[in-house]
C-alpha cells in the first residue's frame, strides 16, 4: 500500500482548480449504457474510482475512446448481454460501490441487471432499499442469489411507470430510479426525490439524449417514458466536495488562495457554513478568495447555545464534507457540536485527531462536540490510517497543520477522490510525498 509522507507548518498560497464531480461522474457515465449513440462526457476526474467504473464498461462492450485528459466518448452499441449475467460480473461490481449506478440503465434498457452488495467505503451500513425498492414498483422481479451475495432483477418487457414515495431522498436511489424509467411506459413520478446538483446534472444530460424529465432540479421528478435516447455531449461540474476540502485546507493552514471557476451556484449552503466556523471567503466572479486569518471563531446561535453543523438532504449540508469541516473547527476560537446522520462510522477516525492534541468530545457515532484551539495549540505529528475517502482527506488537511512529520497510510483511499492531490497541493507549498 502506498502513503503520504507529510511535513506539517507550511503555509499554502496561489490558486487551484477543482476537479470535476466524482459523483456526478459515477451517474452520467453510467447512463451511457441508455443509448446505442455516442456519447461525449468533458471535465471527467481521473480518478481511482472514476477509472474502474470505465473499465467496468469496457469489460461489458461500451466502446470508449480517450480524447484528451478528461474527455470521453462512449457508444453502448455493441453490450454483452450475456457478459452482465456471468458470477466475474456481479463480483467485480461487488468491489466497487460506483457500479449500482449501472443497475437502472440496464434494468432499464436491456430488461436484466445484478444487484451487487456494494462496495466502498468502511463508514457504516449503506442502505440499497430505495434502490431495490423503486426497481420493483417500475415492474421488475427480483430474486435474492444467495451464492453470488446479490439481488437479480428482471423484466418480461419495458418497465411500466408509476407514482413512488421514496423512503428516504437517496441521491444514488433517485439515480437510478430515473435511469431504469426513462424508457419505460408511462409516466414516472418519484416524490421525496434527491435535488442535488448531480441529480439536476444526470437529467438535464438525459434530456439532451431525447428523455422527458420535469420538475428537476426539486423533489418531485416526473420521468415520461420514450423509447429510445440519442447520443450527446456533457460537461461535468466542479467537485463541491474538493472546493470545501481546499477552504478548509486553507482554514486550518491560516493560508490565502483563490479556487477557481466553482459554478458558485451550485455550492448550496457550503460557503455560508464555513463562514459560521469564521471563515472570512468571498466569491470574486466564479472564484472563492479565502484570506489569511489570525482567528477563526465560531458563531453561536442567536440565543447564545452552541452552533450545530449537521448533514442533511439538499440544500442542506451535504454529509462528505463534515469530516473536513470537524478537523477545521479544531483550532477555531469555540466550540462546535457536529452531527453526522447518515452514516454511523463516519465520525470514528477522530480517535487520530484526538492523538495529534485535538479537544473533541465524540458523543456516540453519530455527535462530536470539537473545543477548538484557536491555533494555540498546534496538533502534533502522527501516524495515520486512511478509512475511507472523506477521513483520508480529513487526515491529510491535519497532517498539513500539525508540528512535525505525519504518515498516512492506505491512501488509496484518497486516491479514490481526489486526483494527484499531493501535487496540487505542492503546487501551493505544501510538503506531501508519496511512498
């Protein structure tokens, strides 16, 4: 397994550009298996979890050409239906958490799929019942294959559409649900859907492709089925999840940089709850200066009790950049409980915060009360174990801080997120090798 090698203390100025959109990423390239045209996709991040779902279909038939960094055709005319059926399939979807994100488009279009357990990061049980759930109103069977350890679904024909509920608004869940729909019968109404960026990003590409989807960009979808999409092109937003990631890399470091073009629109709450950890950015055109600050304090609520920063649906906070926001808050001026709802293991890696001198509180899996420093007191240097993508990254922005030399470990997990993170960031004078 490869590392970092990190050399805390230094400060970090210039600019920096953002990626695009991991999830976004994982969503609009497995739409492609919709249509038997081709379909460009621009601002793609190569990245370790990006690049296996390409290989994934490359192993199904999808032809893919490589025009330039980031920039892709494919053309799903030629998919080996026989290939998705086989048990080297299902495991290799298995192994990565991105491929349920090819279930609805072929449930969808070619009327089989598997549902593998999926896998991922280790933050807690990832529930796939919305997912299963949608499938089998849309009219699929499903049948549980004990052996391969998945869900087999099928359909006798087009699926039909029809109005859903949604237990809870699942962004990947909502995904899918609209993949597997466009092309079936009917119409489609999926209530309590996930709005995130990403989603609003997926059906506006498949109305481009010929689909009839309204209501996007809120939480009631209608899908009206056709029958068949084209090909087109699509551009990819910026990573909101790296833009949060460098303001608090900056935040922690006392650092000044200016990320560049973010689609501000698109961040939602991310700016305004950085400002209540004291943060000080400004949006310059569709750029985020953060200046250098002495102090970070935390705001309290009007009545004076304790700011809470927790995860919730959009255009709530989203869940991925609350480890960030945790490891900034230690060495603001204050206090601040986070509450992580989704995932129950999300929060557990802040036991390596506490060894490098942090004042947290974890109060169950789920709460952490962090007593920030106000930099009078530097983390020190440690060793480290990356968990998943998000405590990695976490890690990695305290390593950057801390008095002395860290190690991480397992960093493909970081990997997984972010592309060649260590040079971008030794572009504005960090001091991260990779071992």
């Amino acid at each position: 397994m490869a590392k970092f090698i990190i050399e805390g203390g230094h400060r970090l100025s210039g600019e920096i550009v953002p990626q695009g959109a991991k999830n976004e990423a994982l969503e609009v390239i497995s739409a492609v298996l919709l249509s038997a045209e081709p379909v460009t996709i621009s601002n793609i991040p190569e990245i370790l979890d990006v690049k296996n779902l390409i290989e994934l279909l490359k192993g199904m038939g999808v032809k893919v050409v490589r025009h330039e960094k980031g920039t892709y055709t494919f053309q799903a005319d030629e998919v080996d239906t026989d290939y998705i059926e086989t048990e080297e399939f299902v495991q290799k979807c298995a192994r990565l958490r991105g491929s349920v994100m090819v279930v609805g488009p072929l449930l969808g279009r070619f009327g089989h799929a598997w549902f593998a357990k999926p896998g991922g990061d280790k933050i807690g049980r990832r529930r796939v019942d919305t997912h299963l759930d949608g499938m089998v109103k849309l009219g699929a069977k499903m049948d549980y294959d004990g052996t391969r350890r998945a869900f087999h679904l099928t359909s006798d024909g087009r699926l039909t559409g029809r109005y859903m509920l949604l237990d809870e608004a699942s962004v990947t869940g909502t995904a899918n649900i609209v993949m597997a729909a466009v092309l079936a019968r009917g119409t489609t109404t999926i209530y309590n859907a996930a709005c995130e960026p990403y989603v609003q990003q997926l059906c506006r590409m498949l109305n481009k492709m010929g689909a009839f989807i309204d209501g996007v960009g809120s939480n009631l979808l209608r899908v009206h089925g056709v029958e068949a999409l084209h090909g087109t092109s699509h551009r990819i937003l910026p990573d909101m999840i790296e833009v949060g990631s460098f303001i608090g890399m900056a935040a922690l470091n006392q650092s000044e940089i200016t990320i560049k073009d973010v689609n501000y629109r698109e961040l939602g709450i991310i700016p305004d709850q950085f400002r209540r950890l004291g943060v000080q950015l400004e949006q310059r055109g569709d750029d985020i200066y953060v200046p250098a600050q002495d102090c970070y304090e935390i705001d309290s609520f009007l009545d004076g009790s304790i700011m809470t920063i927790a995860d919730a649906p959009w255009p709530g906070l989203t869940p991925d950049l609350l480890s960030v926001m945790l490891v900034v808050a230690t060495q603001c001026k204050g206090s601040v409980l986070i509450h992580q709802k989704m995932f129950e293991s999300r929060l557990f890696f802040v036991d390596k915060l506490i060894d490098m001198g942090a004042q947290i509180i974890l109060c169950d899996p789920h709460r952490a009360v962090v007593i920030g420093h106000d930099h009078r007191i530097t983390l020190k240097a440690s060793r480290m174990v990356s968990p998943d993508i998000r405590a990695g990254i976490a890690m990695l922005i305290a390593a950057m801080s801390a008095r002395g030399t860290s190690t991480i470990e397992n960093i493909e997990q970081i990997d997984r997120g972010y592309e060649n993170i260590e040079g971008r960031l030794n572009a504005l004078g960090a001091k991260i090798t990779r071992e």
